[in-house]
C-alpha cells in the first residue's frame, strides 16, 4: 500500500493523476512472478534466492514503470486525460493477467485452474516478528518512503517536478523541460506501483492468480492523499489503511459484512480531506476580506 | 465544418451498410446485422451517460465520478425494479433518483466547497463500489425479476388503427412488418427490432443536442463553461447552471447504468466495469456534442460487439484478449483525436464569487 501511495504520490507532485497503479501492480507482479519462477531454471546462481529476488524486484519495477510510462506518453505527446488513460490500462493489465495464466496462455501451469506454476523463491516470512506474515518488503517500503523525501525535497530534480506539478507553464519559462519530468514522473510513479505488485505477490502468494490484486490501485489513492502527500502522513496512513483492509477481509471471511465497505469508508476519509482545503481556503479569504475592509471602517 | 465532417462519416457508413444489406449473401447480412443491433444496445447506455457528460462538461465540470454514479444507478435500478414486481419504468426512477443523490454530493464538493474535480470524481467511484457491493451482498438473497422494456413491435402493435399494418403477428409475440420488404426485410428487421429505449433514447440525444445549440438555456450552459465571470456579470447564476448540469447529468448517468442492468437482466458487483469512464472519453472523441457523443459510443460499442462478430464467424480468440479490445479502442480514440478540438475553456476550474 505504501508502494502504491508512493505510485500516486509521484505522478501528484508532477501536476499528473495517476490511479493506474492497479495495472502497475500487476505488471510488475508478472514481471517479479515470472522471474520467480523461471529464473531460478536458466543457471542463475541461487544464494538462497537473493539474487533472483533483486532480480524479480527490477523487473517488477521496470515493468511497472513502462507501464505507467505508455500513459504519460500518451499525456505528453497527444494530451489524452491521464485519468482515463490509466482506469483503461488498469483493465487491460486485469485482462492480460487473465490471458496469460489462463487456459490459452503461454503461463499457464497446465492443473485445470487458470494459474501459473509456483513460485521457486519468495520472501522470507516471519522477519523482525516472528511468525508473522511480515517480510523485508516492509523495509522496501521505507526505504522507499525516505528516497521520495530524498529526491523530492533535497534534489535539482524532484524539484524540478514540483515546480512542474504546481504551475507549469512557470516551469517552461524557467527552463525546465515539463515533458520529460513528467514522462520520468509516470515512470518512477509506474515502478513503484511495480514494486507493489512484486511485494505482495512474492510476500503473500505463492504463484500468479488471475485478479491477484485486490484494489491495492485504489487503496495507493486514499493513502497518499489522506498522507497529504507527505512521506511520514504516508506510512501512517498506509498503516491505518492495512488495518481497516485487513479487518474488512476479517469479517468478509465471517459474516455477511462485505469487506467492499472499507472502500466506502476510505471514500469519505478521501473526501472529508479533501473538502477540508476549503475550510481553510475560505477562512483565509474571509481574514483576508475583513483585513482590506478594516481600515475604511475607522 | 466539423460537425459537417461527422454527418459525411455518418451517411458513408449508412450508404455501404445498405449496399451489404442489399447485395451481399445471407450469411453475411445475418451476422453483420446482428452486429449492428449487438452494437447498438451497447452504445445506448454510453451515449445517455455521454449526452449528459457533455452538458457537465459544457459548464465547466469534469466529472470523473460518472463511473461510480452509473454503478448506483445499476443497483437501484435492479432492486427498484424487482421492488416494483419487475417493472423496468419505475425501476429505473429508482436507479436515477440514487445517482442524484451521488450527483448531489459530487455538485456540493466540486460547486460549493470548490475541491479538486479530479479527486473527487475518483472518491465517489471508491464510495459508489464500496457502497453498491455492500448492499449487493445484503440484498443478493432477495427474489429478482427484472423484465425489459416492451419491445418497439409491441409498443407499436398496440397503436389503434395503424398498429397492425406495421407489425406482424408471430407465435410469441409481434415482430415488425419490415420483413415483408423484399432483400433487404429481415436485415433492416433484426437491425430495427430493438426495445422501445431505443427509440427514445436516440431522440432524446438528438433532442439535448437541439437544447445545447439552438436554446437559450444551451447557450447559457456553453457560456458558463468558457468564461464564468462574463456570465455572472450579465446576471447568469453560474452556480445554478453548474448545479443543473450536474444534477441533470447524475439522472442521465443513473439512467445508463439502469439500463445496463435491464439488458443484461441482473446486477454482477463491478457491472459497469469502465463503462462510465468510456462515456468520459466518448464526450472528448464525439467533440463535446451529445450527436458526437453518440457517434463515438457506436464505435466503442462496436469494439465490444467484435467479439461476437469473431465468434459468429467462427474464429477461435481468447477470450481474455477480446475483452481488452474496448478498452485498447478508448485509448487509441483517445490519443488520436484529442487536442484537435476545443475545450471548454473554464473545464475543472472552481469559479469563486466576488
């Protein structure tokens, strides 16, 4: 989730809406799948399954981000509404899965059941808490969470970017290149969303499943904007975010509770913050009024 | 000269259809027929939805929530009308009255409070999916019958006097009396013998798109959306008109997801599955006009229809790959004819009160 978050924050800070994250996790879950499967096959050097894993997490991350790329391509180049763009490639990331593990496609493990073969590596469970569903992944993400601050706040280019996300029209007149920025936005945005597809397919699966992600896309939205966009409101809110997933599949699993209300809960939670900027917009212009109007009272 | 250049694709493609339709051998016909009508019905719903996203649009509103308002108005429109013992008229009355209220609460974010149109469009699909599948399961147990609409022979069978010179009657039920033409009968008969939505539905398309050129009312819609401070100035209440066009749209909006639900004769969690946000894209590729707008569902509709057409001509494709085809066409419309149209100028700018 955090990863997802992270997907959504990026292409935001560059002025670009992103909610493909949902097609970016599956690519890269493929991506990291396949590597996990096949790769241990072809003689590369297994020491206990590190290096297929860093493997498996490049190219979940490159397949990811090229994924994300071809919308902001089609943004630069044509203008085509990212937000369409994305909900599409999202369908059609479902849609590929599907065809590739199903029962015509070149993945497809031959059981009867539209899936892939198992994987031969994964990460480690139990790390840091014992038996615990925990894995390294969770140390991804931070590490994640820190180089966003890093490259958004502390270097020439994620400054770039934010230039470019708040006005960038300022940005072309400074000589900032907008279209690149926000092609390299959509691609670091599209890895991230990559990197979670390979965090929860190699963490919690154990072999690609037709529909594997279960709207971590969407989920990515409402963390990142509750976040504020601000890498530690981030972590905390993909914190609360996991847990209200997590207890809304707990009772989906027991009663006729269906674990979709979570969704509709982080809609408000969207929404209430959202509106929020105008309860403060609007205190601003009513000081703002009474402070020009002041002095003709006296 | 644009809108002219529409009307020429629109009689091309009529002029080849009837040339199939009176030349080509049988079999040929029967599947390029049954094509058509398949397309058709598919594009009916997107068109509503899109006509409606054309008058939001023209005020200044983009709305990204018309997913999540098509997928109220499915829901309500199921249970409303299996409330009414099957009677898809007030189920649908149901189905829209539950997208005003999302509609409602979009035009109080984005109007009033001013938030980011974007954001909330997407927060209202989170809420709409969230919502409906939670009811979905709640109310799945109940007995659903969901009939269709009266079909345009029967509607027109029952009209005193003239009523049985236009249809025929047939073992189980009317058909029209179109198949008595010679050649080309049953090809214009299988295109024709839609339901009676149809028929209503494309007028009222043709209808809005007289209101939005040729009225005051769409005049004043239009101007709102490209300069909302020279309106106010000349006394139009912008937020009135941003409220109508909203509202007007959710019903629209509401409306097509209910007869998503009436075709296919059942609610499935998801049901829209994008269908709102290709109703987005059919207001761009039709150049923000409701008969564009109608034009561009036919072509996304018709690369749903594909499917059947490859199946009905006996080629085997997964299935997994035809299902992209719709989407992969929005992208492509997209992309390709973007940017050579006018946008209108105030598209998700908040207008503030002086």
């Amino acid at each position: 989730m955090t990863f997802t978050a992270l997907a959504f924050a990026i292409a935001s800070r560059c002025g670009l809406v992103n909610i493909g994250a949902e097609g970016q996790f599956y690519l890269g879950g493929i991506a990291a799948g396949l590597v996990a499967i096949y790769a241990p096959g072809l003689g590369i050097p297994v020491i206990g399954g590190a290096v297929v894993l860093v493997l498996a997490i490049i190219a979940g991350f490159i397949a990811g981000g090229l994924w994300g790329l071809i919308a902001g391509w089609l943004k630069v180049s044509f203008g085509a509404n990212e937000v369409i763009t994305t909900v599409m490639l999202n369908y059609i990331a479902s849609f590929l899965n599907k065809y590739l593990i199903g029962y015509d496609g070149p993945f497809y493990d031959g059981s009867g059941n539209p899936q892939s073969e198992a994987f031969k590596v994964s990460f480690e469970r139990g790390f840091f808490i014992q038996n615990s569903d925990m894995t390294i992944t969770i140390v991804l993400a931070i590490l994640a969470l820190v180089f966003y601050f890093i490259f958004f706040f502390k270097m020439k280019k994620g400054y770039e970017m934010r230039v470019v996300g708040l006005n960038s029209t300022a940005a072309e007149y400074a000589g900032i290149k907008v279209k690149s920025n926000a092609l390299l936005a959509m691609f670091m945005a599209g890895g991230f969303g990559g990197l979670a597809g390979v965090s929860e397919l190699l963490s919690a699966q154990s072999r690609i499943l037709p529909d594997f992600s279960s709207g971590y896309g969407f989920d990515g939205v409402a963390v990142a904007l509750l976040g504020q966009l601000h890498p530690l409101g981030m972590g905390l809110s993909a914190i609360l975010f996991a847990v209200l997933k997590s207890g809304g599949l707990a009772m989906g699993n027991k009663g006729t509770i269906s674990p979709y209300i979570v969704n509709a809960i982080q809609a408000f939670v969207i929404i209430l913050v959202v509106a929020s900027v105008f309860v403060q917009d609007e205190y601003n212009r009513r000081k703002l009024i009474r402070q020009a109007k002041a002095p003709k009272e006296e | 000269m644009k809108q002219k250049k529409g009307l020429i694709i629109g009689i091309i493609v009529l002029v080849v259809l009837l040339a199939v339709g009176f030349f080509a051998p049988d079999n040929i016909k029967n599947t390029l027929a049954s094509f058509i009508a398949q397309d058709l019905r598919i594009a009916l719903p997107l068109a509503i939805a899109a006509a409606g996203l054309v008058y939001e649009q023209r005020s200044g509103i983009l709305n990204l929530g018309a997913e999540g308002m098509m997928l109220t108005g499915a829901l309500f429109t199921w249970i409303g009308t299996s409330l009414f013992g099957g009677n898809p008229w007030l189920g649908i009355l149901v189905g829209m009255s539950s997208s005003l209220i999302m509609a409602l609460l979009f035009g109080f974010l984005v109007i009033t409070l001013r938030s980011n149109q974007t954001v909330i469009g997407i927060s209202i699909n989170i809420l709409a999916l969230g919502l409906t599948s939670t009811i979905y399961r709640v109310v799945q147990t109940m007995n659903i019958t969901v009939n269709a609409f009266p079909s345009i022979s029967d509607v027109l069978s029952k009209i005193p006097g003239i009523g049985a010179a236009l249809t025929n009657e047939v073992p189980n039920g009317t058909e029209l009396a179109l198949t008595q033409i010679p050649v080309i009968g049953n090809f214009l008969t299988t295109i024709f013998s839609q339901n009676i939505m149809m028929y209503i539905g494309i007028v009222f398309i043709f209808f809005l798109n007289y209101v939005l050129f040729k009225t005051d009312l769409g005049l004043k819609v239009r101007a709102v959306g490209e300069y909302p401070k020279a309106c106010d100035t000349t006394g139009i209440n912008v937020f009135k008109i941003r409220y109508g066009a909203v509202l007007f749209s959710g019903l629209l909006t509401g409306f097509a997801g209910g007869l998503l639900v009436l075709d296919i004769k059942t609610f499935v969690e998801n049901v829209t599955a994008g269908k709102g946000f290709i109703a987005v894209a059919a207001v761009i590729f039709g150049k923000y006009t409701p008969i564009g707008a109608f034009g561009a569902s036919l072509v996304f509709g018709g690369a749903q229809a594909i499917q059947y057409l490859i199946q009905a001509v006996g080629l085997k494709a997964p299935s997994d790959l035809m299902n992209m085809i719709p989407y992969v066409v929005t992208v492509v419309a997209l992309a390709g004819f973007i940017g050579k149209t006018h946008v209108p100028a105030a598209l998700t700018v908040p207008y503030t009160k002086e």
